[in-house]
C-alpha cells in the first residue's frame, strides 16, 4: 500500500536521508527505531509531504505523493503528534470533529450529521466518548493523545503517522496509548510510528525498521531486529535482550539496559532468552 522509493531527503542543501527504501502492509504496525539525528523523522515529514525530497519516490495506493495537493495528502496520512496545546479550550468532540476538515468543501464550511457520526464512532473506538463535553485542555495526558487519536481516526486515513507519540507521557499513559493503538492495528489500521523506546516496538509492532545515521540497517520482525547487538550500535550502549517469563508458561521479550559502573559484565553473563516470546 506505501512504498518509498530510494529517498534521498534532508534540509537546505544537507542530505540527512541516504536512499532509504521500504514498503508497508495494509494494517501492519510498523516501528522505525534508531538514535537521534539518524533521520526517523525527516522521513516521516517526506511521507506527509511537509518537505519534498532530493530524489526518490513516496507511493500510497500507486500515486506519487509529489502529485497530490495537501487536502489529498490529509486523506491518505493522519499525523498524531508528541503533544497538542490548542489556543482555545476547545470541548473534546470539537477537537475530533476537526479530523473531518480534509472532506470539508471549505474552512468555514458546516459539519454534516454524517462528520458528527464519523466523529463520535471514533471516540468510541477508544473509548473516550463519554469525555465529548469535556475541555480538551482539562484531560490528562494520555487522554488528550487518545483524543488526538480519535481525530486523526475521523481523518479516515491510510495511513496513522507518529512521532514519539508517548515521550511526554508517564509510564501508565504510555501503556494506555500504546495499548490503544496496538488495538487498532488488529483491527486492520495500518501505523507507522517513530519510537526511541525498543520496548515500545517489541510490544506494538509487526515489523521494525532499525536506522543509523541516515539509512537503513536492519528490517524485520522485532524478534530478529530488536537484538542486543543492534541496540548496542545505534545507541552505543549496553542492552540486555532477554525473554521474561510474566506468568506460567507465557514469556515476553524485555530490553534492560546494562547501567555503566555497575557489574555489567557479571549482567551480561546472566542475559539468557528463555522460553518462547512472542514479544508482546
């Protein structure tokens, strides 16, 4: 459904992105994980055509992104971002009803019966429809990045783009998000999300894209890309990649980082997957 194409993109005349390529499954959940700088995010900001590239090619559904004005592009990507601080203390269903925008003949045009409907279907979707009267600017957190959700899920997308959706959420919103959008991708969502978190990706995706300093080292499934040595790499940092039994018979693969000054090499030593995860 997505291809990119030999990407080559960056700022001005500095090239950031060196001929990434990679394509994305209807209703796959798919992790880009790599450090800071390495060009996570100037490859989403080409898939949403807030910057054009130097050379290559973002396909959806068998059209070059280059040709399409930006209400086509709204239809087809919906970006959720790190954080949303609107000027007016807009209710939550206003905030929603927004993602219908890109279908709207123009700014000040009526929302339709039917918007309203897309709209409240979508809240439900995560459940938070009973926050629709609330002031956006009033929820926690986590529940305004659910709302963010719901709006971009009114936008009837192709695709759903995050950047680090959860860096600026405590540890029970993040796995609240998390869990959310997991959900949505069995549902047949297709998610592309930017994550600095390897856990994130071991319990979100199907399919991780490791980069390092502007091209692409490792694609695959989490269990295959997710590995000590790789996080070793692109972070420069000890990481033990390890299988944790969480109840009778079920394990789950964890990342724990080998802290410096400590006995790491007495850690390392007892960094032994076990049992079969499944990585969620």
């Amino acid at each position: 459904m997505l291809e990119v194409k030999d990407l080559h993109a960056g700022y001005d005349k500095t090239e950031i992105v060196h001929g990434v390529s990679f394509d994305v499954e209807q209703g796959q959940f798919v992790c880009i994980i790599g450090a800071n700088g390495c060009g996570k995010t100037t490859v989403l900001k080409n898939l949403l055509g807030l910057i054009r590239p130097f050379s290559g090619q973002v396909i959806i559904d068998g059209r070059d992104t280059r040709e399409m004005n930006e209400r086509e592009l709204a239809r087809c990507f919906a970006y959720i971002p790190q954080t949303h601080r609107p000027p007016f203390p807009y209710s939550v269903a206003d905030v929603v009803v927004l993602g219908r925008t890109p279908y709207l003949g123009s700014i000040v045009s009526n929302v339709s019966d039917r918007d309203k409907i897309i709209a409240y279907r979508a809240m439900c979707q995560l459940g938070i429809e009973g926050l629709a009267d609330k002031e956006y600017t009033a929820l926690s957190g986590g529940q305004q990045q659910l709302v963010l959700i719901a709006r971009a899920l009114t936008q009837q997308p192709k695709v759903l783009v995050m950047d680090e959706p959860t860096a600026s959420l405590d540890f029970g919103n993040q796995q609240l998000v998390l869990s959310r959008m997991y959900e949505l991708s069995r549902l047949g969502m297709t998610v592309l999300m930017v994550t600095h978190d390897p856990d994130h990706a071991l319990y979100c995706s199907d399919r991780v894209i490791v980069m390092e300093e502007g091209v692409i080292i490792a694609d695959g499934t989490p269990a295959d890309t997710i590995t000590g040595e790789t996080l070793e790499r692109i972070y420069d940092s000890k990481v033990c990649v390890t299988d944790v039994e969480v109840s009778p018979g079920r394990f789950v693969r964890a990342c724990i980082p080998l802290m410096m000054g400590k006995d790491v090499a007495h850690a390392e030593g007892d960094c032994k997957g076990g049992g079969t995860a499944d990585g969620r």
